[in-house]
C-alpha cells in the first residue's frame, strides 16, 4: 500500500487528478513511480538484481498473479480493455521487461491456462 505513503501519494493525486500539469509535476510523479516499483513485490521491477545483464530473481507465484491482475487493472482504468492472454503474452513477451527465467516460464504456463 505504498500508494498511500507521503513519498507517492501526493504526487500520484497531481498527476492524475490535478488540472493542473507541468514539469514538476510529472518529474515528483516519476519518482513517486520508481519509488512504487522498487517498494511493491507485485511490480517486475522489484526482482531485477542487475538491468545491464537482464538479471532477476524469481518472482513467487502470488507476486507474479498480482503483477498480472495489476496489469488488467491498469488497462481498464485507462480505457484499454484487453483479455488477459493478449495482455500476458504482449507482457511476456516483451523485450522491455526483465524477468528470471522461471517467472517467464510460469507466465507462458498461466497464458496457456487460460
């Protein structure tokens, strides 16, 4: 619930419930984000050891569901509604995400539940 923490709070109020916008605005925002990712198992982010090697640790299986349904959330909130195997397999997918490979292995394996 790092959301509601003073370092991400109020810079999540004004960016997305502010009429107002400008730099500092968006820059506050952006930590407050990289603060979030780096503070929430459920975000990749969180279990990447090193981003020049694309290395990370494996993300326990409640994590990685949490990831997932975060990832629908996200895209319903913002008008994008998808269904979860487009949205898993375009994640998974990725060259933009860092992920160990048994995360990504459980990943496909929830996509072909589906």
């Amino acid at each position: 619930m790092s959301k509601f923490s003073p370092k991400e709070f109020a810079p999540y109020a004004r960016k997305f419930y502010s009429n107002q916008k400008n730099e500092n605005i968006e820059l506050a925002w952006r930590y407050a984000w990289l603060h979030h990712q780096n503070h929430n198992k459920h975000h990749w982010e969180y279990w990447v050891v090193n981003k020049q090697t694309k290395e990370a640790l494996p993300m326990p299986k409640k994590y990685m569901i949490e990831m997932v349904c975060d990832w629908r959330s996200f895209s319903r909130k913002w008008g994008r509604k998808v269904k979860d195997s487009n949205l898993v397999e375009r994640m998974v997918n990725s060259n933009n995400i860092i992920l160990h490979p048994d995360t990504r292995e459980e990943l496909e394996r929830f996509i072909r539940k589906k």
